[in-house]
C-alpha cells in the first residue's frame, strides 16, 4: 500500500512542481513588466533611467520573495533571476522586460548548473514563446537560450 502511494508520489511530484513553477514565472513576468513601466515613468520625470529600485514609485513588498529583480539605467532592460532546487528539479532562468520595444523574454541556459540547463529551457519553452536573440533588439537576457513571450 505504501509502495504504491510512493510511486504516485514519484510521478506526481515533478509535474506538480513544474506547474508550481509556470506559476511563478508568470508573476516574474508580471513584476518584471510593472517595475520596467515604473522604470520608463521615472525617466519621464528625471530624463534618466535608475539603478536603484527604491527610487522607483512601485511598492513591491511581499511580490519579490521568489525572484532577484535587477535594473540598471544602461541598458533599459529590468531583469527577474531565478534559481531555485525544487525536489528533482533544480531550474535556473531570467525573465527579462525590454523596454525598448515592450518585449518579454524567458532566457535560460542550456548548458552548466548540473541539471538545471535543460529543464530551465524546457520550463522558458513551455510557456508558448518564439525562440530567437533578444540581442537583435538591443536587450539581453545573459542566458543561451531565449523565448520572445
């Protein structure tokens, strides 16, 4: 009886925790957007960009447990890191919002982190995006492989 709850355990885990985990690239993506569109007003007001997200008019307490959020005023893209180990499942990805032409990307790498470098580019490719280089847009994920969202 325990052997066959195990087992069930064994098959059901992973794909519950990838699911859990479509989860929270869905609130990178949000995040990521709302601190870039943060980003563009305070360039509206200041003609710069900023590196330092407290100058922004965002509150995000309780919104950035599960990703790094990084901005920098160079570059005028605002990046969301992830890397977690999950049960099975070590990931490591970047969602990225450009805010040169309003674009989303998933960007992870296909190679290194053990195991992560597959099952991170099969987690950015899940969510339906167009493979390509965010580079040829003037924005940069810093990952090998990358999904235009």
């Amino acid at each position: 009886q325990y052997a066959f709850l195990k087992l069930i355990l064994y098959i059901a885990l992973p794909q519950y925790l990838k699911a859990i985990e479509k989860t929270r690239m869905t609130e990178g993506i949000a995040i990521a957007k709302a601190v870039g569109q943060a980003q563009q007003r305070y360039y509206l007001l200041t003609g710069q960009y900023t590196n330092d997200i407290n100058d922004l008019d965002i509150s995000l307490s309780g919104t950035m447990r599960h990703f790094n959020i990084h901005i920098g005023p160079s570059n005028e893209v605002v990046r969301a890191n992830r890397g977690v180990l999950l049960e099975r499942l070590p990931l490591r990805y970047t969602i990225v919002y450009c805010m040169k032409n309003d674009s989303i990307w998933c960007g992870a790498s296909s190679s290194g982190y053990g195991k992560r470098g597959p099952e991170s580019v099969a987690l950015c490719a899940s969510l339906g995006g167009i493979k390509g280089n965010p580079a040829d847009l003037g924005c940069a994920t810093e990952r090998s492989e990358n999904y235009k969202l």
